[in-house]
C-alpha cells in the first residue's frame, strides 16, 4: 500500500519577519521566504518568530478537509498562502501553533519529500510457526539471506548516569515455569511529550496509534525487534518492586483499556509489592501507566510461557500485540537487546537518564535448539534432489545459524546445525531441510512418483456402514446437514428431559462463543430441530434432512467424555412438491419408518422390531413413537414431535424425527452376501382376522407366526387393523395375510392347512387372540 501525503504543493519557508496585523489585535503579518521567492501570510499562531522554518502552503494548495488555499485579503492585508500545524497537514495531533520544521531541512522544497512522508507498506502474511518474523528485524532476516545481503542491526549505545537500580528496585519470580526470565531498566527525568515525526508516521503505517515518546517507544521497539515491552511509572509501584506471580480465582484487576477483568487461577500477574500493575504479556493496568507528569520509568522486558500467555488472552478474551508474539513464542536471548534498544531510545528522545546495570532474573534457562544433525545424504532422498553439501550449508550460513565442521567435507558427513535462538520453528532435521528446500527453489526439486504398494483398500466396517447409510438416505431424498456439535444448555428443558436423564450431563466449554454454543451435544435431535426452525424462518417447511455425528455425554471430573456415533433423520411439511394432483400429502411416520426400512433391508440387519408404548423419549408424541429394539438391545427411537416441544421451539409444522446409535447399527451389520434360490413355484395365502388386545402389537404377532412356520411361511402382510362397531372395548382386528411357497414343490392345500393351524394355535395360545367371528 503506498502512503501519500494528504496534502500538496506545501514547501519548507522560513519566516524573515513578524509585525503586527494593522487592523487586527490577535494577527501578525509574517514574510516568508521559499529561498528563491518572498511571500506576506496572515497568521494567527502564537508561536511565530523570525528565522523559524515552517510549513508554507502556497496558493493553490490543498491540504486534509478538502481545502484549497486561495489568494485573499484578511481585515484588508494581502494573504498569499498558509502557515500549518501538524494538525492541519494531517500528520500529527498538535494544533497549538504553526508546526516548526528542523533548521537543516531545504527552503522550497516539497514538504511530503523533504518530510519523508511518502513511503509504502507491505502487508506480509506469517504462518504462525514463524514467530521470527513478527518483526522488521525478521523480515529484514529473510530477505537478506534470500538476496545475499547483509543484515545491518540497530547501533545500540547507552550512557548511565552512576545511580544503581538494584539500590531501589527488586524482582522476585515467584513462579519460573510460567516466566523464565525478567528483565527490567530504569530511567529518570524522563520528558514526556509527542514522539518525532519519523516515529509517529512508522507507528501509524503499521496500524498502531502513537500515545506519548515512552508508550511509543516501546512499541517501536516490539515492531522493530519482535520483543514486547511495557513502561510503568515507578511511583505507582508500592515497595517500588516487582512480584510475578499467578493470579487467585476471581481476582480482579482493571487494564489499560479501563474494563475490569476477573481473572481465573493460573493467569500470570506482574504485582509490585502490594497489588498487580499489569496482566503478563498481555496488557498493563490502568493503575500503572504512564502520564503526562511521569519522571521515572521502569522498564520491563520479559520472556513468558507461550502456552500460559495464550491460554489466559483466548479465555480473558485480550488479543493485544504483544500476546500475539508471546504466544508464538519470542527470541528469549534477545529480551536485553530490546530493552537496552528501548532504553537508548528514552534517552535519545524523552531525555531520560539511564541508571546503571540491569534486572535479569533467570532462573529457569528457556532451551533452544542446539547441534541438529544435518545429513546431506538425507537431505537429497528426502527431496529427491542432488543439492551439494556447500549449498546447504550456504543457505544455513546466510541464516546465520552456525554449522560444525564450517566447511563442507563431504555429502556423507554429518553436520551439527545450531539456529538463531529466534528461530523456535527450527527444532529437528526436517527442519532444515525444509530451509533448504525453500531457499533452493521448490520449482527447482523435480516431480517424482513416490513409491506404493498395491494392496486393496480394506474399508473399515463403520466406514462402510456410514457411505451405505448416506447412499440410501440420500436415494430417499434426503439431504445431509452438518450442525454445531456445541448447543445451548437450555435444550434439555425445551426437549423435556427428566432430571436423571444422562442427556442432562453436559460436557460445558471453558470459553464459549455464546451461551447458546456453551456445552456439548447429547442428542442430534435437538440440532436437526433448530436446521428445521431456521429453514422454515427462510421459507423451506418441507423438509428431508440427516445427519451423521458424534454426542457427547460427560462422564464426571477426571474422565473423558463418552462419544457416540448417531445417524439422526428428520422429515416435515409435505410428501411431495407442490403440484396440483399431489395436494396436502403430509409426511408422516411411515415415510420415515419406511426409509428406515431400506436403511436394514441394505445393511441386511433383520429381527429389528418397532416397539410402540415404551419409547423413553420425553420429547416424542407418546402414541406416535416407538424405540428401534433387537433382543433387549435399544438402538434408537423414532415418531412424531411431541406438541409441547414442537410450541416450546417454535416449531410450526409437525415433524418425524429419527436417531440411532451406529456403533450399535453396526454390530448387527451383515457384510457378506447372502441369496437364496427364488422358488418357482406358486405361492398359497390365506387371510385370517384376529380379535387382539388394544395394545398388542402386529409385530409381536408377526414374530411368532414366523417362529412357527419358519420352513414354508414365506412373507406376512398386515392388510387391515379395525376397532369400533362390533368391536369390544380393549380389543382390535388385526387383519394378516399368509403367504406359503416351497422351493421344492407345489404345496397342496392340506400342506398349507396343516402349517397354518399350526401358526394360528400357537399365536392364539401365547397371546390371548382368537379368531374374528368365532363365538366367544
């Protein structure tokens, strides 16, 4: 992005003189000089005086506001231009009086060129393993090994006046694990005021807001040499020391930013002797900042845990610059170059005095990656490339890493790499084979086939279970959806679970988005519910969705929550599209029920039977419902949304719903083929009605009737159910037809008569029934 001036055709003039406005108390008529033309302003700036070099905008000239500076008269005296503040050009704050240039810069020329205005920023992206290049420094780094330049670092020197810091000023770690090292300078009689020029505009380039010279420097530095600082004005800190400590749950402590924080325990704290001053790496408190009549400045440089300072920024929810490089992971020898860079500055530009020595305490060494072996050998089967041994160590050499022996010997020699202690991403020899390979070219490594071995894919069976279930769900019409496995707490009360239900044992997340996505979910059918409300919000009320996804029921402190696999379907609204000899054809349970019946028939798993009055769903309607059963293993549920649910989440249409366990589903699942020879011979049925209780199912009548006639009875059909007129109370007709087939031969009459007996006598004697029309 190239950075303009926002103004033009504004030079560099020197006042020649200053008299008083004739007609005006509060004017002076000032004669300016372009080197090589004179030029008579009215001005009303306070701070004019011969000699000064200022901001002339000539006649002509437009700066920020959409201004355009005009020839003009002002109480009858000629104005030929404008004489600026900082504010009125756009490059500073300071709108007191006219901005007074440096004495040295050119008369006429330019002010954006002689100002340095113009410039350009890139915006570079760094993948997160590259923390050494959250800096100019590190990017001045790479660019220099990539072109073969040499890198040129800030020229650090420090005058300290004979006054020890550790005569007024202690840090005590209390807890190394979490901070290694810290560092701290002291500097006195400090000046505080705007920045230079040249810092504010570098400062604004990159995004960041200029406060004051020490707030600014430290930020100047964090940019310059990727090591965060912070600035506390000492009398602010009680016993005039430092503590770092953790913080105690619940504590509360007010930032920079003025919001008061509760902390949690295990947040690093930097404390004085009585209270914290600042979150670690972090962000600094309000209590301890700098101010406009601050005098001395402590100065801290410190290297804290990556993990600790990311953990506590996501939870406090704080993502500030310097624990965006804190949690990536700083240069740990680098905290003293940044904090003498810092202290340079101070002194340079707030004319701050620098005491002698510095705080470094350091009692737990960060390591860093040190002799990595470097095999060229294998660093060229890796690549498949012939790099020489002098290239690779050229490419180490201009990253300044140190490699033993210096000089190549041979490819089969084995070299001891040591990187820069910035380089936290450079931690084994793929490593830097991938330096390597980078800085070699990849369009330079050649496309090589890699070997494999032609052994057949072997599908695991949930694998093969989960692409069947898609492919037959999907030829039904359905379309698959992918929701948020995190949901609210308040859907066990909409979905009316008991209080004992392990779907109310919730797996709660430390740091949620919303409370609505605050816990793990225990059931799909509380997500397909919501897919079905916000569709219908849209528009869509006919509806065909499934998913296929883990819940999660938590299993106490300590253990790790149980995962189940679950297949969960949901039908609403009508059976087809709207056309006009298909009108008002809801959906109901036996659209869903027969999908689920494709879904065994493919996964060849019999014996499933839907058992209606002991569905343990709360949610279900209690006479439209029924649990998915196999011996006294229950898979799942399936039946219509109960009305209390379906007003409770705003639901405007009836829906089907359906949800399984797949681990249970495929533990049943047949993999291997089976067939049978179809018989060609006819088959015989006969109808029989039965008088059955009313809460007798056809499929436990089913069940037995098949038990009985196993070796001819071929298929059952339920062709009619019927209370009322000529029905008792309590009782039904349940109306089935009997299919009998042989593979054999063609059965007689008799054959069949003798079966079937058979099956009536034992469906009669296990389940009370008795034939329709007999006498009682």
């Amino acid at each position: 992005t190239e950075i303009k001036a926002a103004f033009d055709k504004v030079v560099a003039a020197r006042i020649l003189s200053v008299r008083p406005h004739p007609n005006a108390d509060k004017l002076t008529l000032c004669e300016t000089s372009t080197g090589k033309e004179s030029f008579t302003v009215v001005c009303g700036a306070p701070n004019v005086y011969p000699g000064a070099v200022v901001p002339l905008a000539m006649v002509g000239a437009t700066i920020p506001g959409g201004y355009t500076i005009k020839l003009s008269a002002i109480r009858g005296e000629r104005s030929e231009g404008m004489l600026c503040s900082e504010e009125e050009l756009g490059i500073g704050s300071d709108n007191s009086g006219i901005m007074i240039l440096p004495e040295e810069l050119p008369l006429g020329e330019d002010l954006a060129k002689a100002l340095d205005l113009e410039d350009v920023v890139l915006d570079i992206g760094v993948t997160p393993n590259r923390a050494d290049c959250l800096s100019i420094i590190g990017v001045a780094r790479e660019i220099a090994a990539i072109t073969g330049k040499r890198l040129r670092y800030p020229r650090i020197v420090l005058s300290e006046v004979d006054r020890d810091i550790h005569e007024i000023s202690s840090v005590t770690i209390l807890d190394p694990e979490l901070c290694p090292r810290y560092s701290a300078r002291m500097i006195q009689n400090v000046r505080i005021g705007p920045s230079p020029l040249w810092m504010r505009q570098r400062l604004e380039a990159v995004g960041l807001r200029a406060i004051n010279n020490i707030v600014d420097i430290t930020n100047f530095v964090m940019m310059e040499l990727g090591q965060p600082l912070h600035a506390f004005d000492y009398r602010f800190l009680e016993e005039g020391r430092i503590v770092v400590r953790k913080a105690v749950e619940g504590e509360s402590f007010v930032s920079l930013d003025e919001k008061e924080r509760r902390l949690r325990d295990g947040t690093l704290l930097i404390c004085d002797g009585v209270k914290p001053v600042a979150i670690a790496g972090i962000m600094g408190g309000l209590n301890s900042e700098v101010k406009e009549d601050t005098a001395v400045v402590f100065l801290e440089s410190a290297y804290f845990n990556p993990s600790s300072i990311r953990r506590s920024s996501r939870w406090l929810g704080m993502s500030t610059d310097a624990a965006f490089r804190f949690e990536r992971g700083i240069d740990p020898e680098g905290v003293i170059r940044a904090l003498n860079r810092a202290a340079q500055l101070m002194s340079d530009l707030a004319q701050g005095e620098v005491f002698r020595n510095v705080i470094d305490q350091y009692p737990k060494r960060v390591e860093t990656a040190k002799d990595i072996p470097l095999r060229p050998r294998r660093v060229n089967e890796i690549l498949g490339t012939d790099i020489g041994a002098d290239e690779m160590l050229d490419v180490l050499h201009r990253l300044e890493m140190q490699v033993l022996p210096e000089k190549p010997v041979s490819d089969l020699e084995v070299y001891r790499v040591t990187p820069l202690t910035c380089r936290v991403d450079v931690v084994r020899e793929i490593d830097l084979v991938e330096e390597i390979a980078r800085f070699h070219g990849y369009d330079r490594i050649p496309v090589t086939v890699p070997a494999a071995s032609a052994m057949p894919d072997l599908k695991e069976r949930r694998k093969i279970v989960d692409e069947r279930i898609r492919a037959v769900v999907a030829g039904c019409g359905f379309s698959e959806v992918i929701t948020y496995s995190f949901i609210s707490p308040a859907s066990a009360d909409q979905l009316n679970l008991k209080a004992e239900d392990e779907r109310r044992r919730f797996v709660r997340i430390r740091n949620p988005l919303t409370e609505d996505q605050s816990v793990m979910r225990t059931q799909l059918t509380y997500s397909l519910l919501n897919a079905m409300r916000d569709n219908a919000r849209t528009g869509c009320f006919n509806l065909k969705i499934f998913e296929i996804g883990k819940v999660f029921i938590d299993r106490g402190e300590g253990e790790l929550p149980r995962e189940r696999d679950r297949l969960g379907m949901l039908l609403t609204g009508q059976r087809y599209d709207d056309l006009w000899h298909f009108k008002d054809f809801q959906a109901d349970f036996y659209d869903l029920k027969g999908c689920l019946e494709n879904i065994l028939y493919d996964l060849k798993i019999g014996g499933l039977m839907f058992r209606s009055g002991s569905s343990s769903q709360p949610f279900l309607h209690p006479g439209r419902s029924c649990d998915l059963v196999t011996g006294d293993q229950i898979l799942g549920f399936i039946g219509e949304v109960h009305p209390d649910v379906q007003a409770a989440m705003d639901l405007k249409n009836k829906a089907m719903i359906l949800e399984m366990d797949l681990e249970l589903l495929t533990a049943h699942f047949k993999s291997e083929i089976l067939y049978r020879v179809v018989s060609k011979y006819p088959s015989v049925t006969r109808d029989t009605a039965f008088i059955v209780r009313q809460d007798l199912e056809a499929g436990e009548v089913v069940r037995i009737a098949f038990e009985e006639g196993e070796e001819l009875l071929d298929n059952i059909h339920v062709f009619d159910v019927y209370t009322g007129k000529g029905i008792a109370d309590g009782v039904k007709s349940l109306g089935l037809r009997f299919s009998y087939r042989s593979s054999e031969k063609t059965l007689t009459d008799e054959e069949v008569n003798r079966v079937h007996r058979g099956i009536i006598k034992r469906i009669t004697n296990l389940t009370g029934a008795r034939i329709r029309g007999e006498d009682q």
